[in-house]
C-alpha cells in the first residue's frame, strides 16, 4: 500500500478540558450570550459568540477550551 503525503498537520491541544460546567454551562442554568475574544500565538484570533452565566463564566469556558489562548469579553 503506498503512504499518501499529509498536506495539513497540527499539533492537536490534549490539556483542553470539556463537559458540562466546564466548557459550556449546565442544563437548565439560565444563560445570556457572551462575545469573547480568542487570541493564540499559534492560531489567528477569532470572535466566538458563547453561552454563560456571567462574564467570569464566559472566560472560564473560553479558558477551558483554549487554555494557551487570552481570552477576554468583548461587546
């Protein structure tokens, strides 16, 4: 069987942590949108629109899925 080149590879983040009140709240909390701000030094920075209980929260679950990232809320 002949070995096909890989023409995209990354190095896969494994200390991200996911599950409910870890990444993302639990069922039934009540929640309101939150815009975050995601900045790696290995990535470019993105906008990601989440659901949290409050800002502190919305860092903790940004921090949870990107742990190497700046996290920060935006308007």
């Amino acid at each position: 069987m002949k070995e096909e080149p890989i023409t995209f590879q990354w190095q896969e983040e494994t200390i991200s942590r996911y599950g409910d009140g870890v990444s993302h709240p639990k069922k039934g909390v009540k929640t309101k949108p939150f815009k975050i701000l995601v900045r790696n030094g290995q990535m470019a920075a993105m906008k990601v629109e989440l659901r949290a209980e409050s800002k502190t929260a919305a860092i903790n679950y940004g921090k949870a899925r990107w742990p190497n990232a700046v996290i920060e809320v935006i308007n």
